[in-house]
C-alpha cells in the first residue's frame, strides 16, 4: 500500500519535548510531522551535548523499527519517512506513561529491587510503568493510580480495559522486537515505550519513537558490549572521542537495525491437490500463505491414479534443498496427504475439503492412519496456512512476528467487543 502524501504547507508546532517537536500539516488533517532534535539527552536533560548527526541516526532506527512493527500487524502512529530528520504519524494525543519492559534485570530495577542481581530474567516478561512528569523525575506507577487519575484523551477515557490493552501490547511489541534482535546474536534487556490515542478513531497506537533511547540492547547477551545509551549515560567526562564512541554505537545499532527487515530463511508451501475440483479450496490456502509472507505453489496430483508423479513432484521440491511444507487437498478418500507423509521427511498438513453428505466419514481417511507417518489434518484453509506458518515462525522471525501480532489483535478485538456490549447493556 504506497500512499503518496504531497506536504505542501507546514503548519502549527502542537508540541515540543525534550528530544522532538511536533508540527500539524495543515493539508493533511489527522497527520502531523515529527520533527528529532539533534541533541541527546540523560538524566533528564541534566546533561545536554549537541550531537550532530544524532537525529538523522535516530530517524533510521525509529523508522525500520516501525516498519517491522507495521509489517507485523502492529498498530503504530507511524506512516512515512518525511526527510533525514522528520517523519509523518497520525495526530495522537499521547498517554502521559511510559511502559517498561524487561527481559534480564539492569539499570534502575536493581536500584528498586535491592537483593535481585543484575541479569536475572525475567519469564514471563516484567512490566512496569512511569507517568511522564519530568518535575518529579517520573515516579513509577501502579496500575491503580492510572486508573484513578481518569486521563481523558481524545475523547477516550483511560480505563481499565484501555489499560490492558496497552499493557498486552507492550509484552507483544518487546517480543517482536526480541525476536528480530536474536538474528543478529543481540539481547533486547528492556525496552521502554509510549502509546497515544488516535484523534480521529480513538484507537491506542503505539506512538512517539522507537529508537536506542528506548532500549537496551546487549549483543550476545554481554553487557560489555551495550550499545545503546546506556554507554553514553555510564560516560565519565563529556570528551570529543567518547562522544565519537557513542556515536559509532547509535550507527552500528542504525546499521543492523535495517537487517530486522530482512527474512532469515525462506521456506515454501506447496499445496498438492487431488483435482483442480478443489482449486477454490487451495487458493485460500494461497492467500492465507500470502499475507504471512510465505510463498505458495499450487501442483494438480492424485495418489490414487498418479502415485508415480506424486513421488516425482515430491522429489523436485526435496532436491532443491527450499525449507517446504505440504499441504495435501484431496476429497473423498485422501490418501493423498498420507502417501506423501510416508514418503518424505518434510512436514505434510492434510486439509481435506469435506462436503455436508459424507464429510464426518471422510475425515477419517487421514486421520486413523498407519503407524509410521505423523501428518496432521486440519479443515479450514486458513487453518492450513496459519500452521504451516507456525512451522516456519520457528526459524523465520517475520513469520514468527506476523503470528504474534495477529495473536495480539486478535486478543484486543475480543476485549473491545466486550466493552461495546457492556456498554448497550448498561
Ligand atoms: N504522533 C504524535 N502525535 C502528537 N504528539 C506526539 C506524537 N508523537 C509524539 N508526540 C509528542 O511530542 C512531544 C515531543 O516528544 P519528546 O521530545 O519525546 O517529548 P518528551 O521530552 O516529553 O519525551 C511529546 O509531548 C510527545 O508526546
Ligand atoms: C540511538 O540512540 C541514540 C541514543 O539516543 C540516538 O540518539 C540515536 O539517535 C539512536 N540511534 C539510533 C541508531 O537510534
Ligand atoms: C500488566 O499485566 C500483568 C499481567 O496481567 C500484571 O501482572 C502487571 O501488573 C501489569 N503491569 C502493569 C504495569 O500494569
Ligand atoms: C550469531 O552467532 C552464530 C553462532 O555463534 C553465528 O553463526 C552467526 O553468524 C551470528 N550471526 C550474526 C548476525 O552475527
Ligand atoms: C540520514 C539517514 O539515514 N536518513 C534516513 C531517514 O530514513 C529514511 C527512510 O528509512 C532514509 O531514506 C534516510 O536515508
Ligand atoms: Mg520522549
């Protein structure tokens, strides 16, 4: 989906803060630009160096991150790279929290956890939260004191409901981006976030900027090697060279940040289909693959009446040495799926298209089998596609990522619906 968006007039500055400046586009309502200071801040802006090129660094970081998220299935504020320094998001008034995250135990949770060592982890993921208020360093907040200080935003009020949500959203996005790290040998340690409540659909998006002010990353797991903020904060004297060591960190995280984006395996479906009677059938197959990024072939063979080209077919997709599932559509007695499953090590998913009259016997073709074979059968084609998914999630990070992201939306619409009922009922 590429949206051409022409900025012809620059409107208003809405807000300002510590590291960015927003400004409304005034022919673009519902969009506004946001614009990176070139300074770094810590401490709260106690310590305040100009550091050129920061900004242009910081754009690259937070734009593939979103782009990831975004490929995903996330909801973020994000929408295009504007310049070096600038990108466009959709107008949010922002929820004044921002979400901690932490897989390994550093930085400020020692502090207030005395007794926990540094690098305990954290399973499930720790949660914490801080109400943006720089006057008081930003206090650490319970869930209740959110809940009663009743923020409205947008028109939306910040309650429970709202706060699961941005809690789930939270634990999802840090896997995401966990996920993506681990292919480049590197730890996400924690990660801190904002949301912000869409001003047109009064949707919670994630919203302000992922870049390594929001995180600490450990590549290989080994603190020593942090390079994320942390060093500059850990800096003992503000000299030229360290702040040029700094700098080399923020551009080998910009570096590898772009390698996120990019598909560590690619593996393939091939859907093998007794008739192209069953065509209709194997194209949602296809499509389902589609939308998980996985490519997917559609091949006509019978194992009842051509067994020696079924074999044949296998055999070309086994001698190419492409990571493939099958999936086997075959009506009536589907043998199909259970031939191949005895006859090759690849994963094999039965996915019978059933008719009313015979289908509760027909089920039973593959799934009371001989001993030997260990395919699966499963009778949506979505479900199909979302399994074979599953088996490539596990060593394909952008597979794996669209399944956590879909998880997570799903999880949302179920708790937004229940609102909305209770709300008619009330
Ligand atoms: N999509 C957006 N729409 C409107 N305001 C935003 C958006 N993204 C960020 N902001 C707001 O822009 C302001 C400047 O950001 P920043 O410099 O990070 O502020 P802070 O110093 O409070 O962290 C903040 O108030 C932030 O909440
Ligand atoms: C990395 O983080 C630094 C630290 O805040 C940030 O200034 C810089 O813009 C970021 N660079 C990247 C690569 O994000
Ligand atoms: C987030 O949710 C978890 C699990 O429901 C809960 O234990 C935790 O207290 C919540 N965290 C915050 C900061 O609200
Ligand atoms: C990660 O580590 C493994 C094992 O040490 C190595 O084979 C691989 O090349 C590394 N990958 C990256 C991107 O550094
Ligand atoms: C200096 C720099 O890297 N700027 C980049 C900002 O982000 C866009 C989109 O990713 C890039 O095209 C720019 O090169
Ligand atoms: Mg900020």
């Amino acid at each position: 989906m590429a949206t051409i968006i022409v900025i012809t007039y620059i409107g208003q500055k809405l807000n300002e803060g510590k590291t960015k400046q927003i400004f409304e586009l005034v022919d673009q309502p519902g969009l506004v630009l946001v614009q990176s200071k070139d300074q770094i801040t810590a401490g709260n802006a106690v310590r305040k160096d100009q550091m050129e090129g920061k900004a242009a660094i910081a754009n690259k970081t937070t734009s593939c991150v979103f782009k990831l998220l975004q490929e995903s299935g996330i909801k973020t504020a994000f929408v295009k790279q504007h310049s070096d320094t600038a990108f466009i998001a959709t107008h949010c008034e922002m929820i004044p929290i921002e979400w901690v995250c932490r897989r390994v135990a550093t930085g400020s949770f020692l502090k207030r956890n005395p007794g926990v060592k540094e690098g305990y982890r954290f399973t499930p993921l720790k949660m914490e939260m801080f109400f943006k208020d720089d006057a008081n360093n930003d206090p650490q907040w319970s869930e209740e004191q959110l809940l009663e200080s009743k923020f409205c935003l947008a028109g939306l009020t910040i309650s429970q409901c709202e706060v699961d949500i941005m809690n789930r959203s939270t634990v999802a996005i840090f896997e995401i981006l966990e996920k993506a790290w681990a292919t480049q040998n590197c730890t996400l340690v924690d990660m801190k976030i904002e949301f912000g409540v869409n001003v047109k659909t009064q949707e919670i998006v994630l919203a302000d900027v992922i870049d390594n002010d929001s995180w600490r990353l450990w590549p290989a797991g080994d603190r020593s090697q942090q390079k994320d903020k942390q060093v500059y904060r850990d800096l003992k004297e503000v000299t030229p060279e360290a702040m040029q060591m700094v700098k080399r960190n923020f551009e080998w995280v910009s570096e590898r940040v772009k390698l996120l984006l990019e598909p560590q395996a690619s593996g393939r479906v091939v859907v093998l289909m007794g008739s192209t009677s069953d065509m209709a059938h194997c194209e949602k197959i296809r499509k389902a693959c589609t939308s998980y990024g996985i490519m997917c072939i559609l091949r006509v063979t019978s194992a009842h009446k051509g067994p020696d080209e079924t074999l044949r077919i296998k055999a070309e997709y086994e001698g190419d040495g492409v990571p493939t599932v099958f999936v086997a559509v075959a009506g009536r007695s589907n043998g199909l799926g259970p031939v191949m499953s005895g006859n090759t090590a690849y994963p094999v998913i039965n996915c019978p298209p059933l008719t009313p009259d015979w289908g509760a016997q027909d089920v039973w073709s593959s799934l009371r089998m001989p001993s030997g074979l260990g395919c699966s059968t499963v009778l949506s084609p979505d479900a199909a596609a979302q399994f074979a998914a599953q088996i490539f999630g596990l060593t394909d990070h952008l597979v794996w990522c669209k399944l956590r992201a879909s998880m997570l939306n799903t999880w949302v619409s179920l708790k937004l619906a229940d609102k909305k009922l209770q709300a008619c009922s009330l």
